[in-house]
C-alpha cells in the first residue's frame, strides 16, 4: 500500500512538473510571438483599462511595466504577474480574464461532455460493427460514412444540420444557448438541454469518424490474434468473442484516443458555437481575436492549453486502471 | 474415434496483388486415433501439424478448402458438425500462454470454458474451481493475469481449459517447447491422464523424446502428408519403415546425432514423386513416378515403396 | 509451431488492373482540381455582377447553385471563392512543407540540441488546439491573407517533421549509413546523397495529405472572420455570408459551395491515397 501511494505521488509529481513546463512553454512562445507582432504591447497588457489613460500614463506604464527593458526582463515580468494569477481584464467582456474563461467554460461544459460522450459511444459502436463484420456492406458503409465526415469541414457540417433541423424541421432553435429575452435564471434545464443538442451533436458527429475507423483496425487485429484463434476453439460465437475478449482488449486504445481528441474537440467547439452562436468558450476566443482583446486570448491559449493537457493526462491514468498488465506489473512469481 | 484419409487443405492466395494462386499445404494426410490413446503427430515446422488441427476444430481461414475425408465418432467432420462439437466435443490445448486473453483473469477464461458447454455460471465456476485444485493450481490463481503465471502454472491453465470439457479428443499443440524438463514430464502425464479417463489425445510436436515418453503410436508428418504412422517402441526396438523416421531418429544426442540433410520442399514447388526423395539415401528412378500410396508394413503404415528393405 | 496464415481474402475483385486504375485515379483528381484552380479565368467575372431580377433563386439549370440575395450566380462565385482558397491553401501548405522538410532533416541528421529543440517546438504545437494556435498566429501576425497564409504554414509542418524525422533516424541506424560515416562523409553529404531519395516518397505523400488540412483550416479561418477580408471571397467568407440568409430558407447558399470545398479536399484526399499506394503498396489500403 505504501509502495502504492508513493507511485501515486511521483506521478502527480511527474505530471505537474510536465506541466509546469508546458505552460512554461507555451508562455514564451506566446510571449515571442505578441511581441513580434504589430500589436500594441501596453494595450496587450492592460485591455479594457486602455480607454481610462492618457498618453502620459501610457508612457508611464510603458516605463514601469520596462518596455524599455530588453525581452527576457520583460518576459520575466509578464509571467510573474500570470504565475500571480494577474491575467488581466478582457476588453470585450469588461471582466478579468479568469471570470470571463470561467464562465464561458461552463457554458460550453456540457456541449462538449454530451459531444464527447456521443462521439465516443457512437464511434466506438460503429467501429465494432464494421471491424467485426470487415468486408460486408455494412463495414463499406460505415467506412464511406466516416471517411467522408473525416474530410468535412466542422462549420459546414454545423450549417448543415442547421439547415435541416433548426431552418426546414423547426424541431430545434436556431442559436444561443437559451431562448431571447429570459433571464439565465429562470432558464429551464429542458430549454438548457434544446439548445444544445444540436451543436453537441454537430461537435460529435466529427470525433466519430476518428474513433470508428480506429476501432475497426484495432478490433481487426484483435480477431487476428492467438486468444481470439483459441476462443474460437473453445466455441465462442464471433459475437461472443468480440463481446467477452474483443471490447476489452480495445477499449483501451479507444479511450486514449478519445482522451486525445479534446484538442480537436476544443477547436471544433470554436466553429460550432460560431454557426450557432452558442456563447460558449469557442465563441469567447473568436471574440478575443476579432477584436484584439489579447489579455482575454492568452488567456484562452493558457486554457486550451490545461485542456489538452488534462484530457492527455487522463489517457495515460486510463492505462493502469484498464490494463491489468501495467496496474500489475511488479507483481509477478 | 476419429479417421482422417486423404485430406488435403489448399489456399487460395492472391500472388503481388495479381494473380491468383492455389497453394496446397496439405496432401494425402491420414490418420486415425481411438479413445485412450495418445498418439503423437510429429513433424518439423510447416509440415502442416497444426494446420491439421485447426481443420478439426473448423478455424481455418476463409479462404481455405478442404478434400478428402474426416471423421469423427463414425460421422463425417462437415463445417456445420465442426462448429457444433468444437469446444465441446474436440478440444484444443494451444501452446501458449499467447492464447490467452491478456486482459482478462485464468479464472474467468476457464469459467468461460464451462460455460461454453451449458454450464450455469455457477456451476462452471464450481468446476473451474474443482480443476484448478485437481491439478495443484492455488486459489489464488484464478484472480491472476496471464502475464503473471509462471510457465509450469501457464500449463496446467491451459490444460485446464479442455480438461473441463467432456471432449473426447483433446489436441494438444505444442505443448513442451521453451519448459522446463521437469514441467515437460508434468504435461506430458497430464496429457496421459486425459487418455486414461478415455478420451482420445492428438499431441502435436516437434519433440521426438516428448512425444515417446507418452505416446502410444507416432505419426510422421511430411511437407503437409504422412510418411509413417509407427507404434511409440517401433523406434528403440529399430522397426522404423520410412527413411525420413529413421533418419529422425538418428538425429537423436543419444543416437548417432547426424542432423538430417536438406530442407523439406515449400508447398510452392512440391517435387513430382515421392515429396522425400530429394533427400532419400534409398532414391531410385521409381520414386521419380508417382507419390507411394501409404501401405501396411510390419505392423505400421509407411508411404514409401522401398519399406520392406 | 504457429500457422503460416496464408494471406488473407481477396481484397479487391479487379486487382489485376490496380496500377492502371491508381493512375487513372491520379490523373482525375489532379484534373479536378487544376480544373478547380483555373475555372474563374475560364468563366470569367460575369456571374460575380449583380442582376437584382435574378435575386435568391434556388439551384436550376441556368444557375447550379442558385443565385444570391443580389441575384449573382452562386456556382460562379463559389469557383472564384475555391479557386482562391486552393491557391491559398496550396501556398500555405508548400511552404509548411519544406518547413517539415527543412526541420525534419535537421533534427534527424544533426541529431543534439538541434533534435531536441525541433521536438520542443513540435510538442508545444501539439499541446494547444490546432484550431487555436491558428488563431493565435493569424491574430499575432495581423490577420488578413498574410495572416492566414502565415498561420496555415506554420502550424502544419509538424506532421510531416515527425515522419521525416523518423524515416532519416531509420536510415541513418542503416548499415551502408553507418559506413558512410565510418568513411568520413559529413552529415550534410550523408543527408544529400542518402536521405533525400529515401524522404522524397514520404515528402510528396506529406506534401498532398497536407493540402487537404491546410484548405479545410484556410476555409475555418475565413469563417470565423479572422481570415481574408470580406472583400475577397474565398470559400469560408462565403459560408459565413450564407449564414445570414439560413433562416429565410435559402439553404443552397450555404449548401452548395461546402459541398464544392468537401468535393476538393476529397479530391486531394483521393490523390494523396493514391500516389500512396503507387510508391509505396505495403502501407495502402488499396
């Protein structure tokens, strides 16, 4: 048990410190590049307060935040005052970045959980299906159908479904997350639910090709190998095998992957909450470009950043907890 | 119990992406084993043992087509009769703890075995049980990985998996390459032991000092045919009737220990005649003719027509 | 003993033409999209203009793709508007090319902190979403088309670095490799004579299974607004102009020019496949 817990502790240990140097890096790549960048540097650093300056206290604060200074000083400033959690105020929102990426992310919290899980669930049954059956029609299908989503673009498929459910059906709203003109309050749980179904599944229908067309290489393989050769022996079905060894022998991979897949599940959000205006995260960082509200977009690259990070992270947790062989390793006779 | 004459197993492949191709692994491949026995099918790699056995259970590939005739208990081996006896009927012993789910716990993997046959969950958990203790496996086995058993424990798994059922042929593929001596000796009277309660055991080997330490009778296997099938004491008492057994034989380190010359012919470019006389001391212009039909000669069936010398 | 499985089923019925049929497959594509790239010198400007009588009329013989809410031809302006987006992607994606070429030989000949700082730089890339970093860049770098062509060339070169990179430190471990070092070749002789046939496949491939991306990302940068100014429709542009006529039910403005875009990054897809299989048949799916 002791052992157990100090392996626990180093790998946090191990993970904070990746991440440490990730964010680290991600910083001055940031930092490099703003500050070769045609844009404004004080107006960078201050965002909204930019209107309530003079030029004097412009100079001023060009002085005392060392613009004068060379980079590597400035740079040390610029991330000491993000290690304090001074990320600035978002010109466009009129808040601290912090509240605005708070709140955005909640917004869109459960679009992205219903489209990843969607995706995931759909993908990983398409996969089976297909890998199973490999060479029939159905596997023909299912290839066309995710092979054809691989090469769409995200917004046009979006625009698609609205076209069709929201503009010719009238079964879902045409955009936000909540109908106009009701206070956020007194916004039903099922009205949360109408507005985002369809972007969730717009983000969704995207993750499935990738999920799908790896399950089915991966469950082909797994049904070429020796146990699947011996549990046919034994008498098991083609549906008993992929049942009792073939889904347990994919799930992992599967659950990487679709780990993995946050990073494009993040930009994929950017162009979904675009074509629905759904005011979500996506629409934040679309938002902090178009109209150079940089503390607010650095701060969203910050975020993305931890995003990616922790979906990686998960996928290398999911390992020991499914894989008996890395969970048990020390443990042999 | 079961008879195999004549069988052959041909694929067919498609050659660089363009033609297609007829390549036959298995020619004129007979053989017979009754209840309690042990008989031993030997031969080096790629003489079709295996392949043999995976007919038997029906898990060949797709593109694979039988000849000739099986039987077993009398009826015909069809692919319909294969599917419905596998497992249960005929059971196989791989030769791997490779052949194992790597994911999932031997307790289940065997639990799953009785299952297979109609048992309740309870019931084959019982009986998973029962066996695991008849062959000296701790409790705690059950719970254990693949990756965690040790190879003697890896064997008494697997062997495990086909005592459970009521097969009446239990084959048993490679079992002894890679252990130790004395796990050697342990699987081999395992596998006796499944002869003695009755059932018909096919031990499928490489390993000539393996297969006659339990074998009753021996069948000599050939680029993909049978060249001699040989009661286990032919060999020691100097009876052997095909040159190839013999010179087997004499590759033996307590023996003469004289590798046999040359190579067995690929199934690609099978020689007209007799598939050995490439490497036969005995060849003669006959041999060239026609292959040698497998004859009855003092007491065991030989495919060569010089036998009697 | 383990069964030399032979070879499994038949993949294909016509297998016996597969060459012949992969080069036809080639001379399509790369014909679609040339014919995609040159079409608006072909038809001209005339559909751009506006013709107020022939105002959002749905898809019909005369205009494939309908007309707008100005009455322009829509299958002309989606030709300009693709035209536009392939030659950006193109661009874009050429010089992310030799970018992943440049950097992959670099770090797999010289190896040290020249390797280790390409493989930094590679990870900082894959820890943001692309979608993102995209926008970062064309933010940082001013936006508009320098923007764009700017953020499509440097963010898509990682890939194809990767592959290089592990295809020179495979032949690099090579034996005649190794010889050559042992005759005191220097590395950039070594990577001149020894690298460059090998990486060459894999940069062409790399190189058409770049287009794809690079137009699909150029298409969303337009779209969200971040690209080329509404004055120049490329194909995003477009799209998002037809988001504003979706609810009055104009649907073949949005429709009709994605479905041109996804019929040329199919092509590209379809191409880059196929020259695949050609120079390299172990690894197709063909």
């Amino acid at each position: 048990m002791d052992m157990q817990l100090r392996s626990v502790f180093t790998f946090v240990a191990r993970k904070l410190l990746r991440l440490g140097l990730l964010l680290l890096a991600v910083a001055i790549f940031t930092f490099v590049l703003l500050s070769l960048s045609p844009i404004d540097p004080v107006q960078a650093y201050i965002g909204a307060d930019m209107m309530q300056i003079s030029s004097e206290q412009r100079q001023l604060i060009a002085e005392r935040w060392g613009l004068d200074q060379p980079m590597i000083i400035r740079f040390w400033d610029w991330l000491g005052q993000l290690v304090q959690g001074n990320w600035g105020t978002s010109m466009v929102f009129n808040q601290p970045v912090s509240e605005v990426i708070a709140s955005r992310f909640w917004v869109s919290l459960p679009m992205l959980a219903i489209a990843w899980l969607l995706s995931g669930i759909l993908g990983l049954g398409l996969g089976i299906l297909s890998g199973a059956l490999a060479g029939s029609w159905i596997d023909r299908v299912v290839r066309l159908y995710a092979y054809t989503l691989a090469s769409s673009p995200t917004f046009w498929v979006a625009l698609l479904l609205l076209i069709v459910f929201s503009v010719a059906l009238r079964v879902t709203p045409i955009c936000c997350a909540a109908p106009p003109g009701i206070l956020a309050a007194d916004v039903t749980l099922w009205q949360h639910l109408h507005h985002l179904l369809l972007p969730a599944i717009a983000l969704s229908i995207i993750g499935i090709a990738n999920i799908a067309l790896h399950t089915r290489q991966k469950l082909i393989d797994v049904l070429h190998s020796d146990y699947i050769l011996f549990a046919r022996a034994q008498g098991e079905s083609l549906w008993g095998v992929v049942r009792h060894h073939g889904f347990r022998n994919l799930i992992l991979p599967a659950l990487t992957l679709q780990f993995a897949s946050l990073s494009e599940l993040f930009g994929g959000s950017v162009l979904v909450e675009q074509v629905f205006a759904y005011p979500g995260l996506g629409a934040a960082t679309v938002q902090a470009a178009l109209r150079s509200d940089v503390p607010l977009l650095v701060g969203i690259v910050f975020f993305s950043a931890l995003f990616v990070y922790t979906g990686n992270t998960l996928a290398d947790l999911t390992y020991p907890i499914v894989d008996p062989r890395i969970r048990l390793g020390g443990w042999q006779t | 119990m079961l008879s195999i004459s004549n069988l052959g197993i041909t694929f067919t492949q498609y050659d660089q992406g363009l033609r297609r191709k007829q390549l036959t692994v298995i020619t004129d491949l007979d053989l017979t084993i009754q209840a309690g026995e042990v008989v031993a099918v030997m031969g080096a790699s790629g003489s079709g043992k295996s392949l043999l056995a995976h007919a038997l259970l029906g898990i060949l590939p797709d593109n694979a087509q039988l000849s000739g005739t099986m039987e077993f208990q009398g009826e015909p081996l069809t692919p319909k009769r294969c599917e419905a006896l596998r497992g249960k009927a005929i059971a196989l012993i791989p030769q791997s703890v490779g052949y194992l789910d790597p994911l999932m716990t031997v307790g289940r993997q065997v639990q799953r075995v009785g299952q297979l046959n109609g048992l309740s969950s309870g019931a084959a958990r019982t009986l998973a049980n029962r066996t695991f203790a008849r062959y000296d496996l701790p409790p705690t086995t059950r719970q254990r990985y693949p990756f965690q058993l040790s190879g003697g424990m890896a064997r008494r798994v697997l062997v495990s998996t086909a005592v459970l059922t009521q097969a009446q042929l239990v084959i048993a593929d490679e079992p002894t390459p890679g252990l130790h001596p004395d796990v050697v000796t342990e699987t081999l009277n395992h596998l006796r032991e499944l002869a003695r309660e009755g059932r018909g055991v096919m031990l499928i080997t490489h390993d000539i000092e393996a297969a006659l330490q339990v074998a009753d009778r021996v069948a000599v296997f050939y680029a993909g045919t049978t060249v001699e099938i040989a009661a286990a004491e032919d060999f020691a008492r100097g009876n052997l009737r095909h040159p190839y057994t013999q010179a087997l034989w004499r590759s033996l380190p307590q023996n003469d220990f004289v590798p046999v010359p040359g190579n067995q012919p690929s199934p690609e470019n099978l020689p007209v005649g007799c598939l050995y006389r490439d490497r036969c001391a005995w060849v003669t212009s006959e041999c060239e003719q026609a292959r040698p039909e497998l004859r009855f000669v003092r007491q065991g069936w030989v495919r060569c027509i010089h036998a009697e010398r | 003993m383990t069964v030399t499985s032979p070879i499994s089923k038949p993949m294909q019925r016509f297998r016996s033409n597969r060459r012949q049929r992969i080069l036809w497959g080639i001379a399509w594509c790369a014909l679609l999209l040339v014919a995609m790239i040159l079409s608006p010198w072909v038809i001209g400007d005339d559909g751009l203009s506006p013709v107020l009588v022939q105002r959002n009329q749905p898809p019909s013989l005369v205009h494939a793709f309908g007309t707008d809410w100005l009455g322009r031809d829509m299958l002309s302006r989606s030709l300009h508007g693709m035209s536009l987006s392939l030659r950006i992607g193109l661009l874009a994606a050429g010089i992310s090319a030799l970018i992943g070429t440049g950097l992959g030989l670099a770090a797999g000949t010289l190896g040290g902190w020249v390797d280790a700082v390409v493989t930094w730089i590679i990870d900082v890339f894959f820890s943001l979403p692309h979608l993102v970093l995209l926008i970062l860049i064309a933010f940082a770098v001013g936006g508009g088309t320098t923007g764009v062509i700017i953020a499509v060339a440097v963010t898509h070169w990682t890939s194809l670095a990767r592959v290089i990179r592990a295809e020179v430190l495979q032949v690099n471990s090579s034996d005649y490799v190794r010889l050559s070092y042992r005759f005191g070749r220097s590395p950039i002789w070594i990577a001149r004579h020894h690298m460059v046939p090998h990486v060459i496949p894999q940069l062409l491939v790399g190189l058409i299974l770049l287009f794809p991306h690079a137009i699909l990302h150029e298409a969303a940068l337009s779209f969200i607004g971040i690209g080329l100014s509404p004055h120049i429709p490329a194909i995003g542009i477009i799209l998002a102009e037809s988001m504003r006529h979706l609810s009055t039910g104009y649907w073949w403005l949005g429709v009709m020019p994605g479905l041109l875009l996804l019929l040329s990054v199919k092509a590209f897809d379809w191409l880059g496949e196929n020259v695949r299989s050609l120079l390299d048949p172990k690894t197709s799916q063909g």
